[in-house]
C-alpha cells in the first residue's frame, strides 16, 4: 500500500498495528520465529489492516479495540500464504525466498499452523458474537480456495465462473470481511457494514485480476519472482483463459507444465501480451473497480470515504 | 470405544456421527478424498463425540443438533493428528500408515488444512456464542499444543509442569471441551457445563497418561506402531520423567536420538518398565481418574451419568 494516500493518523495507527505484529507470532521456538519474522519483513502491502481502519471510522473508532480485528485478519492473510507456497512449490515471494524453500514443506506447514493459531487467539480479544462467525466464515473460505487452487491446477478446461470463484475465496473474500469487520466491531449500524463488505469483495476481485495481470506485464524485479510464474505452476488465471480463446495460442498453453523452462515462457508470454488477452482482462477489472466506487457513493461523505476511493482507482493502476 | 459401553438408542446416534462424518471430508479432489478417507477408516475410538452425547444428555437432547458439535470437535482432533505425524515423521497410525507416510508432508498439510476447514463448516451449524467462543479458544490449544510439541523434542530438562501442561494442551483440553460443549449446545445451565467440562478435563489427563504408559507396555500389534515409539521420537512422557530420577537410567535416557535403532530402544523399555516409572505414572493416572469421578458424584442422577463412570473406569484399565 502506498502509505502516501493516508494522512498522518492513520500512519502512526498502522505502525501500533505492525507493531502488534511482531508481537503476536513472538515465539520461544528458534527456528519458528526466524521462519515468522522472515515472512513478516518480507513485507506485504498490508491492504487488509488499511481496510479494517479505514472501515471502522464508519462507526466508533478506537485504535486500541480495532488493531485485533486488524491483526487477526492480516495473521490469517499470512498464514494463508505460507501454505500457498507449499501448494505452489514456489521459491519466491516479494522477492524473499520462501519458508518452503529456505527450510521445507514439514517447518512451512507448522509456520503456518502457529501463525493461524495466534491469530485465532487475536480474534479471542473482538467481544462481538457476529465478528466471530464472520471470521470463522472467512477461515473456511480461505480453506476452501486452498482446495481450488490445488483441484483446478493445471485444469486447462475450466471457465470463466471458475475462475471467478477460486479469486473470490482467495483474495476477494479477505478484503471484503476486513471492510466489513472494520464496521461491524466499531459499532456501525448494519447498512453500512453490508456495503462496505460489497465495496470490500468488488475491490478484491479487481485487486486479483490486476495481481494475475501482472504476472504477464510486469518485470521480475517488480513481481519478485520470473515472470508467468503462474501459469507455469498451472494456475490458468484470466489472462490465460482469455487467450485460450485463440486455437493456436491454446495448443501452446495446453503444453505447460512443471517442467516448462523460464526461457519457453518467455516466448508464450509475449504471445499472450500480443492476443489481446490483457486488454480483455483489464476491462474485466475495470468493472469491478466501476462497481466498488459505485457502492462508495452509498456510503456517508467523511474523510475515510475519499481515502477509500483513492486506494481503489490507486489499485487499478499499480504496477506492482 | 468399547461400543458395548453405550446402550442402543446410543449406538443408532453414533452411526448417524459416523456417517455425518464421511459427508464432511467428502471433496471432488480424488487425492484429498482418498486421503481423508484413509484417515476416517483407520478409526480411533471417538471418545471425543461419545462425551459430546453422552453430555447433551444433561440438557435437551437432540440428536440433529448435538451432532454438529460432535463431527466439529472429532474433525479438529482428526486435523490436528494428521499434522501431528508431519512433525513426528510418523510412519504408522493405529497400525496404518499415516498420510505423510503414504504420500508426503504437502499433502498431509492441506489434508489436514482440510479437515480443519470442514470442521470450521460444521461450526457455522452451531448457532450459540458461547460455543463458538469456547471451540475458538479450543483450536488455539490445540494449535498451542502442537508447537509445545516441537519445542519440548528432546528436551531433557523438562520437569512434570511442562509435561502436564502439553498433554493438557494435546488431548485433555479438547475432551473437556467436548464434555462442556456437548451440554452447552444441549442448552444445559452453567453449573453443569462447568462441571462436566472439569470432568472432561480430569479424564483427558487420564487418559493421555495412560496412553503414554501403553508406549512402553504395549505390544507392537496393540499399539499399531514399535513400542517406545514415543520415546525414540524425542517425545518425553510422564514415565520417562520418573525413570530419569534414576541417574543411569538417565544417562541412558539422553542417548536416544532419532538414529537410535528399534533393536536399542527394547533393552531401554524394558529398563524403564523395571524402574518403576510405569507404577508411578499410573499412580498419577489414577489420581486424576478419582478427581473425574469426585466432579461426576456432583451432577443430577441420570442415565448417562452411570455410563460416563463406566466409561472413566473402562478408560482407567484399557489396554489400548
């Protein structure tokens, strides 16, 4: 997240929130806190606590009550991750070598494990029986599109509702329960909770097409890892289900593989870029966006409004 | 179990758990299915659902409710083996071969990753705060357990309070929880749940004791796995604590690491069984078994009051 688009309030809430970090996946196991700190200062654009914050000035904002729901959701966010990369086999993340790949899948899965833990235990703070099953909820979609990921890997005949669903439970789902629950636990009035969860699950499903996109357009300096590294581990994003649409360059896809080299990739991504296929994608995006800032103008006019209609229009340009 | 415990009405309710039980893991992913399948008929003895029933009889029990607490409380204990054997590189499960063995540590991982999900879908069914609370705070435990498991390897230097505090974390607290919640979804009052949640706790404590006890006193064939098992994998139990009093035995002790071979560890069972180690941990088994049966004397005098102390004494003298 690009912190110039917060004012300096909210800048110093979101260092008592990165400091709540390091607190909460503390351990006395060696090994377990390198693994956890390693996965921290790797960073992360932290979109899910700028959404729990931003959300809650819809009620009664307290920085001291709001930093657990914050926490919680971006804990789980982590702990989602770090499996992910055990699915994925990737080596890469932000450009920081994975806990996968640094030690192995056996110390990946219970980094993993511990980080969800602490966050379940963060959530013990939020004394809101509706915030509970929200995030339970949420907890079970996460699991969910864990399953997705690995059912439709490599699944080259699947369509464009597949897609839809596995970025819903992977990001889009996330993102809308952080607008909703930054609401719901400072005490906003239900209207206003439901449309933030809307704004919530538009932006993130813009937020992945755009994420998927760049796994084409960017550099391996900008995503931290080879380009078309995505498809290459076989997750047919909507890029590639866009041009699948063209038969020749489908015949190339359907060849991909595990053991596709970085150098054939080269060649099939700059075919895919030739297709029209990214076009086609960001117009998909664009809608979505179209569609957030549209529930936005639902919303009461203070401050953390405009915040949020920056961040969104800020999301569908980056680079990054 | 020993199903000859239960009465009829009992033994219908238990197949209906059974049965709820295979729809929970059930999953279009083939691997996943064959997986959690191989999990769910390698069995266990479920003691976990049979204290949920047997505890909603203290409230008004209905077998279509109280099941979602049962099958939500058995997956988690399911979810938290499969990880377990990760981190024990366990080979064999009650004499089957366990998901890590067959496959490998991945897909261990999001089997478990799955179970737990399915388990937190079983919760949703549970439409009471309170339960929801107490099965968060039970996953934490759990989660909690199974990294004290990691750090407490090989630790030599333990002391019973370390001991005592793992297997609450590992298996009493999750059977107290299913005593506690068995009669808290039941709609029973608040002095009973608490009563029956210490009762669960008291033959937890028991039981894990027991169960460490069997891994020196067992036969291969009993135990589905070599005996001193445990031991061998860094695990230090409650006999091991009483036989390093012995400082040759002790210096034995220390020696076992994870080359030790199964020929080596026999000579050191049967010293172990020799030091009397095995009494006074049974001794401390058998302590907790009276404060279980202490707490049950206070509860109302129904059927399944009777069939709880049968159990509590059952569990008291099993062989495996």
């Amino acid at each position: 997240m690009k912190l110039t688009l917060l004012n300096s309030t909210l800048k110093a809430d979101f260092d008592i929130i990165e400091k709540e970090m390091e607190l909460a996946i503390q351990s006395e196991i060696e090994l377990l806190q390198k693994a956890s700190v390693q996965l921290l200062k790797a960073g992360g654009k932290r979109i899910r606590p700028v959404f729990v914050l931003l959300s809650a000035k819809f009620g009664s904002y307290n920085i001291h009550t709001i930093k657990n729901t914050a926490v919680a959701l971006e804990l789980i966010h982590m702990a989602s991750l770090v499996h992910d990369d055990v699915i994925d086999d990737a080596e890469l993340r932000r450009g920081k070598p994975t806990i996968n790949y640094t030690w192995n899948d056996r110390i990946a899965m219970y980094t993993g494990d511990y980080i969800l833990g602490s966050s379940l235990e963060y959530m013990t703070n939020i004394h809101n029986s509706l915030a509970h099953q929200i995030l339970s909820n949420a907890i079970i979609e996460v699991c969910k599109g864990e399953m997705d990921q690995i059912k439709d890997k490599y699944r080259f005949n699947q369509n464009l509702r597949d897609y839809l669903r596995r970025i819903k439970r992977k990001t889009a789902l996330l993102i809308a329960v952080s607008c909703e629950l930054g609401a719901v636990t400072a005490g906003a009035d239900e209207k206003t909770h439901r449309l933030l969860y809307k704004f919530g699950y538009f932006i993130g499903m813009s937020y992945q097409i755009i994420d998927d996109i760049l796994d084409f357009t960017g550099t391996e300096k900008e995503l931290g890892k080879p380009a078309g590294e995505d498809l290459r581990q076989g997750n047919i994003t909507l890029p590639v289900l866009y041009a699948m649409q063209d038969e020749k360059l489908k015949s190339r896809v359907l060849k991909v593989n595990e053991g596709t080299t970085k150098e054939e990739m080269v060649g099939l991504i700059s075919a895919i870029k030739d297709s029209g296929a990214i076009d086609k994608a960001y117009s998909v995006s664009r809608m979505y966006l179209k569609k957030a800032i549209h529930v936005l103008d639902k919303l009461p006019p203070i401050k953390a409004k405009k915040t949020l209609r920056d961040i969104a229009f800020y999301i569908g340009k980056r680079k990054y």
